[in-house]
C-alpha cells in the first residue's frame, strides 16, 4: 500500500505519517519477507516527515477512533498525539 502510495506521488506530500497497531504482520504471516519497521524505514523515513508507529487509537483493533480524510491535523510524534485543527463535518 505505502508503494501505491509513493509511485501516485501521494506520499510525497505528506508532513506526517501515523500509522496504528498492527498485529499478525511479521513477514512469513502472509505478507512477504520484511518487517513493518523495515517497510516503514524504506518510504517514511526519506521524506523526512514526523513519524508515529504503534498508534493504539487507530488500526485494524477492536476499539478504534475514526479520523476524517482531508481535515487538517497536527501531530506530535514524541508525545503520540492527534490533534484536528478544524472541523470534520460541515
């Protein structure tokens, strides 16, 4: 997914990356031979970008939040926060 996202140019835009508790994940589980941090090192950390991985709030969990596509945000990686800066409906 993080590679369709790179080739659509996509990524590349991006000022920040959060990305939420995954589970079941490890290469040899289904999902090729490298590990979450290793995929994540090839296309989050050259863009240079905030980075947050493990978010317990967001992911494929049982109790989640749901954030809005398009809502400007703010986060701080450190402190594993996520702020919206504006409203998510109209």
């Amino acid at each position: 997914m993080l590679t369709q996202l790179a080739l659509s140019g996509i990524l590349a835009r991006v000022r920040g990356v959060v990305i939420g508790k995954c589970t079941r994940c490890d290469p040899g589980e289904g999902y090729g031979s490298l590990t979450l941090e290793e995929v994540f090192d090839d296309h989050v950390k050259p863009l240079g970008v905030p980075d947050w991985h493990g978010a317990m709030i967001i992911g494929h969990i049982d109790r989640q939040f749901t954030l809005p596509l398009g809502v400007e945000a703010e986060i701080d990686a450190a402190r594993g926060t996520i702020r919206l800066l504006e409203s998510a409906v109209a």
